[in-house]
C-alpha cells in the first residue's frame, strides 16, 4: 500500500484569516478518506491546495507524487491521473450527455470509454438529453462522469450528493464504492455524517484550520468505548443510566422485571453527536 | 492511444463551441442579424452620396464590416467568458488535462467562423438591396483579408483580456456593450468620421476600431476618397501598426489577468 496525499504543516491564510493552520494528513491508496468539517473550517482551502487550484503559504504538499503548485507541462501531466468533481456546476446546458463526456474523454490519454461512464453513472436514458434539462441529481452524475472520464487513480468528490433523494443517494454510494473497487482512490468532502459513515474507511475531522482527529467512522471521538445511555420506565418514573457494561445493565433489568423492560432504549453517541462535541458544536 | 496535442484539443474545441452557439437562437439571431438591421436602417435614412461615386451605404458597410471584427471577437468573448467563469466551466476545464491555449484556440476558432459569417452577411444584404460595390482588384481583397485576419486577432485577444473586467456574467453585457457602442460612435461607423468633433476624432484614435473602419474605408471605397480622410491618405501602414500594438497590448493584458474562477 502506498500514499497517494501527503500533506504535512501546510499553512494558508487570507488576509488575518489563518483558514488553514497546520494540516498533517496521509490517505493511502485504495482508501475512501471523508474530510467532514463546518463551513469556513478550512476544508475547501485544503481541497482546492491539493488540486492544484491554489497555492499554499508554507508546508509539504504531495499528490501521487507531484508538487500540485508545479505549473507548466508537468502539471498537465498529474491531471491525467486524477478526477475532480466541483460542488455544483452549470455550465454546458446546450451539449446532451454524451457529447459532453465524449468531448472531455478527448482531454485524456487513456480515457474510459464514454458509453460505460455514462452506465456507470445511470445516465445512459439520458444520453442524448441537453444538459439544462436534466434534474439535479442527473446533473451531479454527470458532474461525476466528467470527473472520472479520464479512468483517474485519485478522485476528488465535494459535497456529492447535496440535493439527491435518499434512493439516489444510496445508488450515488454504491458507485463510489466500486470506483474504489476498481483501485481509486477517493477524497470525499462532506456535510452528511451518515454518508461519510456508510462510505468512508477513515474520515478526520477538521474545524478552525486543523485536524482535531483522523480514525475509522466507527472509533471516532472514542464512539466505541463511549458511556451508553440506558433508558426505561419504572412505575410512572423515566430512568436513566449512562454504562459502560450496558449489556450486563439490561440483563439486570430484565430478571428485576421478570422479562420484558417496559420502554427500554439503548443508545449510543451517534457519529452526528461525537462530531458535533468535537467542533464545540450548538448542543449542550 | 496518441497524445492529444493543444492543437487538436483546441480544434476540438472550437467544433464543440460552434455546436453551442448553434444551439443558442438568440445569441445566433442578435451577433448575425442586428448588424443587418443597423444597415437596413442606415442604408434607408440616408441614401445620398456623400462623394462622387460613394453613397452613404457604402461608406457604412466599410464600418460594419469593422464593427463585426469588435462584435463577434470582443463583444462576444467578453461577454461569454464571464459567464463561463461564473457556471464554473473555466474551473472544471482547470482541474483537467486540457492546456490552457486549447481553450483559447476554440475561441478563436468560433470568433473566426462567426466573424466570416457576419463579413458575408453584410456584404450580400449591402450587394443585394443598397448597391454596395466588392473591390475590383486582386490586391484590395487581399487587404480585406490582412484586415480581417489581423483586426479579428486583436479583437479576440482584447475579449479575453476585457473578460476580467465584468463582475459577473450576469453584469457584463451592461458593462461591454456600452463600451463597443460608444466606440462605434466615435469612430465613425455611424457617420462620416471627418464630420465628428475634433476631440472625438483624437480620442477614437487611440483605440483600434478607428483603424479597423479607416482599414475597411481603404478596401470599399475608391482611391479618390483617401483625400478626404484625415491625414489625406489611408495610412495603411499606421493602421496595421497601431492594431498590432493592441493586439500585443492585449496579449500581455489578457496572459497577466485571465482567471479561471470567479473571485
């Protein structure tokens, strides 16, 4: 396994707005790496450094090992191997479907074929729909068939499925998972916890410029080995109880009440509660 | 599979650009056809001769033919390129492969085509219902198509450079196209540039449409007319040069400012 982005104490400010304060991050090949943060956290800064779109203050920067601020030739070269998906664009109304992937798969050395792109995506109905009459989600695949023309080893995805319906979504994730199966490499950026939980190998978390913490959806913030909340009624009485052995808890309660616990709720700190502890978030 | 060179990217940008301007009836419509209605009214009010031989006609279809060079290469571009900078077309094509100059090798390539298409246009309504005269010799078409070439070329490479200057793609067409009208204006396409207040005349020297006009007036309209211009001759020379200083000035302008996302 190699590293396909190595970063480490990269530095960006605008003005007095120190946007993004010390980043270190490795992502390995293979992996689907979520970057979850709030808005103005710096994510996009560190995303749009490691596409090449703007040039860092200080720090390392290596994208399958290439310096993306080199310009020139060479940097035309590195953009043959990767694919990025912008948030939402609304550009090419006038060209249909497959004139737009079969145009951009021109830009490529070794491109895909466009037809399978286009099934790939759940666009092939579609093929010959202009581009400004297509809905939001048909645009977003698009937007994604666009990204991945170019058969890239390193796809950069933000905020892909904003505007999706809930079954769209989970057709969108299954496509990231086989372009992930087929060897790529995926950055997702994202405001959806439950996506970069259902996708993401690893995710970290960044707010005010740094990482607060790079691990596994499920060990984030220590969610495994958090306190669990156990919950039931006794007579007209709601009780609560945080645990650590909540099995052993529930088994208690079960032989106190000779079976069945009346109202019983076992829960545990959801990825949304963890991350929100994490960036000093509105609760509590 | 072969490398793709700038040079094939960029003819296969240009097919696709010409694909969506097709598709765009009201930018085909307004580009090709309201210079047609400008010359039907003109060629209408004033039907006089201005000159023996020489009808107002005449002398207008020299600036139209000028104009066309400013519309379908600056006033096009400068419009379109904002837009694209504003849908995010400009940042998705720098996020791949595709060279810079590939990009602007298709406009290029659509400037060209739609500018031809103009030039032709005005000159068969101007053949057709006015009684506009082509050159007679070898050697005047031959300086219509050094104008042609030349003027487009500065006129494209000015677009892309004034390209930054609009806040917005909504915002630019009222940003560009006063910018154009005035200088149509002043640089006598609308009338006799000679009848114009002095201090116009000095200013609309500075930019190139007043050669582009001076330029087109050395094709369409006879040798004798050359007295009547300001310096009493074409200036062909002077024409040339001061468009190609524009055309420099704009290249380094446009390579030093052109961006590929909006701020």
């Amino acid at each position: 396994m190699s590293t396909v982005i190595s970063v480490s104490g990269l530095h960006k400010s605008y003005g007095s707005n120190h946007a993004v304060a010390g980043i270190d991050l490795a992502i390995e090949q293979g992996e689907i790496f979520a970057l979850l943060g709030p808005n103005g956290a710096g994510k996009t800064t560190t995303v749009e450094i490691l596409e090449g779109f703007r040039d860092r203050d200080s720090g390392s920067v290596q994208v399958l090992g290439f310096d993306p601020a080199t310009k020139g030739r060479a940097g035309q070269e590195w953009r043959d191997r990767i694919g990025i998906v912008l948030q939402s664009t609304h550009d090419a109304g006038d060209l249909t479907v497959l004139e737009s992937v079969s145009h951009f798969a021109k830009y490529y050395e070794s491109p895909k074929d466009p037809h399978e792109v286009i099934n790939l995506v759940g666009l092939t109905d579609k093929s010959n729909a202009l581009g400004r009459t297509l809905s939001g989600g048909q645009r977003r695949r698009l937007d994604v068939a666009l990204g991945i023309i170019g058969n890239p080893e390193l796809i950069f995805l933000d905020e892909p499925t904003t505007g999706f319906d809930p079954e769209a979504r989970r057709a969108f994730w299954q496509l990231i998972r086989k372009l992930r199966d087929e060897g790529a490499t995926i950055l997702l950026t994202t405001h959806y916890l439950d996506e970069a939980e259902a996708l993401a190998d690893r995710v970290a978390v960044i707010n005010r410029g740094k990482i607060v913490e790079v691990s596994t959806p499920a060990l984030l913030g220590g969610r495994a080995t958090s306190l669990a909340t156990v919950s039931w009624r006794d007579g007209v009485e709601l009780r609560k109880e945080k645990s650590a052995n909540p099995t052993a808890l529930v088994a208690q309660l079960s032989a106190q009440f000779g079976g069945e616990v009346p109202e019983l709720n076992v829960k545990r700190a959801s990825l949304e509660d963890i991350y929100l502890e994490m960036i000093g978030g509105a609760h509590e | 599979m072969s490398k793709p060179t700038s040079l094939s990217i960029g003819i296969q940008r240009g097919a696709l650009e010409i694909k969506q301007f097709m598709r765009q009836r009201e930018s085909v419509v307004f580009t090709m056809l309201f210079p047609l209605i400008l010359l039907a009214i003109f060629g209408s009010v004033f039907s006089n001769s201005i000159a023996k031989g020489v009808t107002f006609s005449q002398y207008f279809v020299a600036g139209m033919i000028a104009s066309g060079m400013v519309n379908t290469g600056f006033q096009q571009l400068a419009i379109m390129i904002p837009v694209e900078r504003d849908f995010g077309t400009l940042k998705r094509l720098r996020g791949t492969p595709m060279p810079a100059s590939s990009y602007f090798i298709g406009k290029a390539i659509l400037v060209t085509l739609s500018m031809l298409i103009q030039v032709f246009l005005l000159l068969a309504a101007g053949v057709a219902f006015f009684g506009v005269n082509l050159p007679k010799t070898g050697e005047k078409w031959l300086l219509l198509a050094a104008l042609l070439v030349v003027g487009s070329a500065c006129s494209t490479i000015l677009g892309i450079a004034f390209s930054n200057v609009p806040k917005s793609g909504r915002g630019a067409s009222a940003v560009v196209s006063p910018v154009v009208i005035v200088l149509q204006f002043f640089s006598g396409v609308f009338f006799i540039f000679t009848d114009l207040p002095h201090w116009m005349q000095q200013v609309a020297a500075i930019f190139p449409l007043k050669w582009m006009t001076q330029g087109a007036r050395s094709v369409f309209l006879p040798d004798s007319f050359a007295t009547r211009e300001v310096a009493g001759n074409w200036e062909t020379g002077r024409t040339f040069a001061i468009i190609g200083a524009w055309l420099v000035v704009g290249l380094i302008w446009a390579v030093r400012s052109f961006k590929w996302e909006r701020d």
